[in-house]
C-alpha cells in the first residue's frame, strides 16, 4: 500500500551518517542508502548496478574525504535485489566484508534460491504462464547483480552487536518482510536504522518466503511480521531511518496505521472470498488488484496469502486440503 505519510517526518540526519537515494528500476523508486562515514566505514544497503548508481555512492564518499577503497564493510538490511545487488561490486572494489542475516545469505549467493518462491506461488494457484514471468524477472535481475564473495561474508544474529560508523548499533532481527530481515538500533541517540521493516508512507508487502518444513510451503509472512512491531514500539527510537521513502519518527503512531490498514485489508478480502464461494490466493488478488501484471502479481499476492493467514487465525476462513488448497468463508 502507498499512501501519504503514516508518521511525522523528520529532517535531520545523525552526525557522521550520510544519505543517497539511489536509482532501481522497480515500482517502488529509489533505494535508501547510508552511508556510516566514522571508522569502521560502513554502507548499507548500496543498491543495484543501474543507471548511475555505483557514481553516486562515490561520490557522496568522495564529498566525505573517502576513497571507495576506505569502505571497511556492507551491510545489506535484506537480501531483496533493490537492497544488495550492487553489495559484490562494492565490497570487491573495496575488499570489504558484507555483513547480513544468517538467514538472507541463501538469498545473496545462491541465484536458484529466489527461483524457489516460483515453486512456492504454484501451491496458490498462480497459472503457468505467470510463473515463467516471474523467472524472467529474476533473471532480469540477475544481471543488475555483482557475485558475492560467500568469504566475505559475516552473519548478524538478533541480540548481536555491529559497530559501523562510531557507533555500536543493536542487531535486530525480525521476519515478515524478508525473513532474516536486520533492522540496526543506536539507544544512545535512539536512531533506528529499520530497512524496509518500518517506512513511513507504505506498509511492507509480507514478501512469500518459501519453508520446505512446513505444510503450507512456505512462512506465515504477515502473522510473523506483525508480532515483530511491539518490539519497534518498545525500542522508542526518536528517528529512523528507512529503506525507501522520508525519514520519520513515532513508531506507535505508525503501527496503529499500519494495523489498521492490515485489519481493513483482511475485512476486503473476506468480502471477496464471500462473494466467490470458494477461491486461490491468486484468484483473490486478480479481484483485488485487478491491474497490476508482471512481477507485481507476485507482490499481489503475498499480500492476499498474508492476509489469508490472519483470517484463518480469526477462524474466519477454512482452507481445503490439496497442492493448490481454496479458502472459503466460515
Ligand atoms: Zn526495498
């Protein structure tokens, strides 16, 4: 969802903490990057190898006395292509180490892993035809991608502590979004580095995420991902900063927001599946989003799934036993 701002925005920027948007050929525009000019030099999320990204970033180090070769690690808050495509070519350029969560690694070194989810979203009912767009689009994808370097890699667990920039930031780690998705807390200036798990003017689509151990295929996106908020709440940072769109502070107020989009979501879709009898995931989001095409189906419909799951948990839906299962209102 777009929407204008579900939080005060906010200007200023910390000391030593430098921000470039950079350019993805995605629907959601441009990519927050950050850039931690105190020792250890640090980049987060440096974006894709598209148009004049990689200048962009060297530029804004050169601004900063800083030669690329000074970048000293990468963090990538998750492994979406618009976050850590270009991370290979700056970590190479810069022989520094990528820094991410244990669980988004299979994501930035293994080009087949984001080929699972076109596995996962045959389960909901997505036609074939769909299926092959969704791969050309990673393919696509894979060309705006430097390699990872699996050696460079450092995993973050949640609890951990990262210094970047000269500061020592909390780790936090929180599906829904992605599901090793990092989220960086500074309780001293309570400044929150929050990726795309918090952003003021859209709620993070509950990306599907394939898991072979469970039943459905895959993780229960937006259930995990609305646990994650009372932690955010609780954080109380003063400003944070986000993966796309302004910088804001009040997280309660934009979690409110957000709940209540979540909660007027699940009433639509229910209105829907009742309206239809019986239906697929994809059935749904053709009805709900009846425009979009292309890559943006995938999108649609990890929404629907997620609000799916919360339906089910209200006991207002049941779900029919099979590969391709269709809910139904109870
Ligand atoms: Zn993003």
């Amino acid at each position: 969802m777009t929407s204008a701002s579900l939080a005060p925005l906010v200007d200023q920027l910390p000391d030593g903490v430098v921000h470039v948007a950079l350019p993805t050929p995605f629907p959601v525009g441009p990519v927050n990057c950050y850039l931690l000019v105190d020792d250890p030099v640090t980049v987060v999320d440096p974006g894709m190898l598209w148009a004049d990204s990689t200048q962009i970033i060297e530029a804004a180090l050169t601004a900063r006395g800083h030669a690329i070769g000074d970048v000293d690690q990468v963090l990538i808050t998750h492994g979406h292509p618009d976050h850590f495509a270009a991370a290979g070519w700056l970590a190479d350029t810069a022989e520094a180490a990528v820094v991410c969560g244990r669980a988004e690694v299979p994501k930035l070194t293994q080009a087949t892993d984001r080929l699972s989810m076109v596995d996962t979203v045959d389960r909901l009912g997505v036609p074939t035809s769909m299926r092959d767009t969704f791969r050309a689009f990673y393919e696509g994808v894979q060309k705006l991608s430097h390699p990872i370097d699996p050696s460079r890699l450092r995993v973050l667990d949640d609890g951990d502590t990262l210094t970047a920039g000269g500061r020592d930031w909390q780790v936090h780690v929180t599906p829904g979004h992605s599901v090793g998705h990092v989220s960086l807390y500074e309780p001293g200036e309570r400044v929150l580095l929050s990726g795309d798990h918090l952003l003021a003017c859209i709620t993070p689509n509950p990306v599907l995420e394939p898991d072979p151990d469970t039943v459905e295929g895959r993780r229960r996106s937006l259930v995990e991902y609305l646990a994650s908020l009372e932690r955010f709440i609780r954080l109380d940072p003063l400003l944070v900063l986000p993966g796309h769109g302004p910088r804001f502070q009040d997280v309660p107020t934009l979690t409110e927001a957000m709940r209540h989009h979540h909660d007027s979501r699940a009433d639509e879709i229910l209105a829907i599946v009742r309206r239809l009898g019986d239906a697929t995931p994809y059935e749904l989001s053709c009805e709900l989003f009846p425009h979009i095409k292309d890559f943006s189906v995938m999108l649609g419909v990890s929404e629907v799934v997620g609000h799916l799951d919360l339906l089910e948990d209200a006991g207002k839906l049941s779900r029919s036993d099979g590969r391709q299962p269709r809910y139904a209102a109870k």
